[in-house]
C-alpha cells in the first residue's frame, strides 16, 4: 500500500508542474529606454523573458558630456548588461558634464586684481568671465585662448 500512495503522490505533482512551466515560462516584460537630450541608449530588444542577458549601447554623445552608467529601475547597473528581472524594467544612462581645469600662464611681475575672482575651473554648460591682472608699467588687454596669442578672450560662454 505505501508504494501506490508513493506514485499517486508524484502523479499529481508531475501534471502541475508542466502548467506552471506552461503559463509563466513564455511571458516577456517590457523594457522602456528612457532617452536624454544629450545621449541616445539602444537595446537589441523591446521585450524580454526573465533571465534573458540584455546588452546595452548609448550612442550620440553631446560635446562636453561624458558617460557614467547606466540605470535599471533608478539601480545602478555595473558594465553595459543586466539579466532580465521578472518585472518591466526602465533603463536609463547617467551623464556628467566635463569639467576642465583653468591654468593661467603669467610671469612673476603680474598679479590678479582680485585674486577671488580666479576660476579655477570651468564646467562645460555654465559662463564665467575670466579675472583681470595687472602688471607695472603695462595695460592688460585680453586672456588668449591659441599659443600663438591671437585669439583673445574676456569670458567663456556656456555655448
């Protein structure tokens, strides 16, 4: 008797199973690109299954941006691909605006008429006039932005 109920046992488990495999293996979750202005994101698919590997490129990169990482959900993914969860996923990217360093190149006669008006740096998109020196004995005309000292400038523009 105790081997019939044995069999009975996997007989029923068997059959339902194969209808949970049969009703949930095949459903796909949506994945949503959220595009910025600066950056554009591509994914191979619009849908996936869970547990599918799903890879991920960003294209048209905007000057003076550079690009992080991506996001899955607001997570942070590490690297360029994420295992499809069992939900909808939206993917983003995250960007930084390229900060670059101001070195001026002046001798030791000449001074900043305000030295708290030295830039330091500049982050691409902001503006910021450049300080005025001084030296004895000569009138500043302009920054140059050329080592061949042709091209002078008073500020640099957020364009």
């Amino acid at each position: 008797m105790k081997k019939k109920f044995t069999y009975a046992i996997l007989f029923i488990l068997l059959p339902v199973s194969l209808l949970f495999t049969g009703c949930f293996g095949n459903k796909t979750f949506k994945i949503e690109l959220d595009q910025l202005d600066n950056c554009a994101i591509y994914c191979d698919l619009s849908e996936a299954k869970a547990g599918e590997e799903i890879t991920l490129t960003y294209d048209n990169l905007s000057n003076g941006y550079v690009f992080e990482y991506y996001t899955i959900n607001g997570e942070e993914l590490v690297g360029d691909a994420f295992i499809m969860p069992n939900e909808d996923v939206k993917v983003s990217a995250v960007l930084s605006k390229i900060t670059y360093t101001i070195t001026y190149h002046v001798d030791e006669f000449t001074s900043f008429v305000n030295q708290n008006s030295k830039l330091d740096s500049y982050t691409i998109g902001t503006s910021a006039s450049l300080p005025q020196v001084q030296k004895t004995g000569y009138e500043f005309d302009s920054w140059c932005s050329d080592s061949q000292l042709q091209n002078g400038v008073e500020d640099i523009s957020s364009e």
